[in-house]
C-alpha cells in the first residue's frame, strides 16, 4: 500500500494545517506552510534521482498525494502543490534539453521556484487547439502576444509554462515555452477572488512583444498539444489522489461525529437515514479509488487510457462535491458554520468539475470514444 509515502507529510500536519480557516478567508497564499511543505520532500517524489529526486513512477507518487490530501486540510495548498509538480516539473522532466532540466529541475523540486503552467484564455478554455496566443519566430527569439487567465499559481509563480500557438490552428500549431517571472512583456495580474480553493492563488497573465529565446523551448516546435497530452493525464491523477485523501478524511470524520451526536436519546448514526447516507460516501470515495487505481496503473504502462482517464476524472470530481454535500447535512448546524470546516470542503469540492477539463467535456470524449 505504500504506506511510507502515504505518511510522508504526516509528521508535518500541525504547519500543514495551521490558520487554515484565517488563511481560506483572506484567500491568502500560505507562504509559511509552502515552506513546511517544501520539508516533507512530497515535491521531489516524482523526478530522477540525478536532479535530487526521489525517483518514484506515476502510481507511487499518487500514493504521496493521497496521504498529503488526508493529511491537510488546506485544500488550496495541496492544489498548488499538485499543480507545482505537474505544471513544469513533469513536462521538463519528460521533453526539455538536459540544460532546462540541469538548471531548473532542482529548484522546483526543492520548491525554491514556484511554477505554473498557461493554457486557458479568456476567449475559451477547453479548447486547447484553437488559443489566440502567439509566438512568432525572430531569429534566436519567439515573440509572444496575447493573454491568459485562470492560471493557478501565477501571481506566486517564478516560472511559467506558456502554450502558445505557432502555427495554424490544430494538434501540431502549439509550442511550450518556458518563461521567468519579471521577464519584459510578461505581465501577472493580482489573484482573483473565488468560491474555494482559496489559499491557491490564480490570476491573469499577459504578453505584449514577450521575447523568449528559442533555448527555453519545451520540446520540438508544433509539439506543443504532445506535451499538453502527457501533462493532462498527469494532472487528473496527481490532482485527484489528492481528492481521494481528502474524501477518504471526510468520511472518518463524518462517522466518528455521527457516532458521538446524539439526537431523541441516541447517537444520530443509529438513524437509517444517517447511516445509509455514510454508506453511499464510502462507496463513492472507495469506487473513486478504483477509478483512480486502475487508471493510473493503466497509465504506467503506457496503455490506452483516454475513456479511463475521462472517466476517472467525472466520478472523482463528481463524488467529491457530493460526499462533500452529504458531509454537510450530516454534521447539521455545524456544517455550516466556518469554523468547522466543513463548508468549505464543500466550496472546494466545486471547482473540481470544471478544472482539468470540465464534466461536461470529459463526458463527451466518452461519447465520442462510442462512436457518438
């Protein structure tokens, strides 16, 4: 079960979770408990052990991000530290030149840059074929215009990952190029306010004649939908093992509460309508872990697993806000209350439907996969 990387941040707990409700409700980044999680060495798990990783596969590293989401209960810090791996890390590790992964790859591990990756705009976000961004060649430069939005971890970010359109609309027109923070024509908005998820801070970005050295290319010119390929499927299964711990918390919590509050003489979770409602919780977060187990195994071995990986991600997300609605009326009065924390599980459960790719797009690539 890989217990060892399960417990990984557990010994951190106490700064994972510090000031959590003050924190959610400033929708402040938690610069502190960036650098607690900077100690558990969760960001290193994934990478080769000749950059100072740790030199996990895919699945063991789902296993670390499982245990960080049961762990804290910061759920924007545990996004930003999905996204931190995912972003940058994994698509380096995989199509970059040996001297972008010899010159960034240890401070991203390390956690000493903050990373994120731009795809979506503001003209459309899921679909990723046709951005309005561009790079045109100029000698040893591209020049980037246009804009992005709804970049996770750009206003902290020191290093972005661009998807930009180099050529025609279509799978072979997007190039990735990776960019500084503080580079001239690289503008970064100041965080946007959101329903959840609020410690993980996201933001605009925009390019006015951005220049950047054909050098700080991710992969080949064109290779661009490639790269976004390979990071996508990573970004469902890193992102929701993590919901997965989370999930897995919330219902301990939940019949550990309903085994205590007692209502008319006796514990509430003597009550039919209590018990069968943590019953369908637990086999919503247990059929998660399928989905999750299967499609990340299938994943490692290189199979084909687009109907898996839609799939994966719409029961997950879709489990999360649910287990989370039903954690809610369960716990009652307090269930509302903020200083609980239970309503925010919930408002954090939503965004999950829609980033990574929506339900509604992830059902129609199944659809499609059936000849629809």
């Amino acid at each position: 079960m890989d217990d060892d990387l399960f417990d990984l941040t557990a010994p951190w707990a106490e700064q994972l979770n510090a000031n959590t409700s003050e924190l959610d409700a400033a929708g402040a980044f938690p610069h502190d408990k960036w650098k607690a999680l900077r100690e558990t060495g969760l960001l290193r798990v994934h990478f080769a052990p000749e950059f100072g990783g740790a030199g996990h596969g895919l699945t063991r590293t789902m296993r670390a991000l499982e245990g960080l989401g049961h762990t804290s209960r910061d759920a924007g810090l545990s996004f930003s530290a999905s996204t931190q791996i995912v972003s940058v890390g994994v698509p380096l590790q995989r199509f970059a030149t040996q001297e972008l992964k010899e010159k960034y790859l240890p401070r991203i591990m390390s956690g000493e840059l903050i990373t994120a990756h731009a795809i979506t705009e503001s003209s459309g976000g899921s679909d990723a074929m046709n951005l309005a961004s561009f790079a045109r060649r100029d000698g040893d430069h591209y020049v980037v215009s246009g804009d992005k939005m709804f970049i996770t971890n750009a206003p902290v970010a020191d290093l972005f990952l661009l998807y930009v359109r180099t050529g025609k609309p279509g799978p072979f027109g997007l190039t990735t190029l990776l960019v500084e923070a503080g580079t001239p024509g690289l503008t970064v908005g100041p965080a946007m306010d959101k329903i959840g998820l609020r410690t993980s801070p996201i933001g605009t970005l925009s390019f006015d004649e951005l220049r950047v050295p054909v050098s700080q290319r991710v992969g080949q010119e064109g290779s661009g939908f490639r790269v976004l390929d390979y990071v996508m499927k990573r970004e469902v299964l890193f992102g929701f093992s993590i919901t997965l711990g989370e999930m897995t918390r919330r219902v301990e919590e939940t019949i550990a509460f309903a085994k205590e509050r007692r209502q008319f003489g006796r514990p509430i979770s003597s009550y039919q309508g209590i018990s069968h409602k943590i019953a369908d919780m637990r086999i919503r977060v247990e059929t998660a872990r399928k989905w999750l187990a299967d499609t990340g195994a299938k994943v490692e071995r290189n199979e084909d697993a687009a109907f898996d990986l839609a799939a994966t991600k719409t029961v997950v997300s879709e489990a999360n806000v649910q287990t989370a609605l039903d954690a809610v009326q369960i716990h009652g009065g307090r269930g509302v209350l903020t200083e609980y924390g239970v309503e925010r599980d919930l408002r954090n459960s939503i965004a999950g439907t829609i980033y990574s790719g929506t339900s509604e797009i992830q059902r129609n690539r199944i659809a499609m996969l059936a000849g629809l």
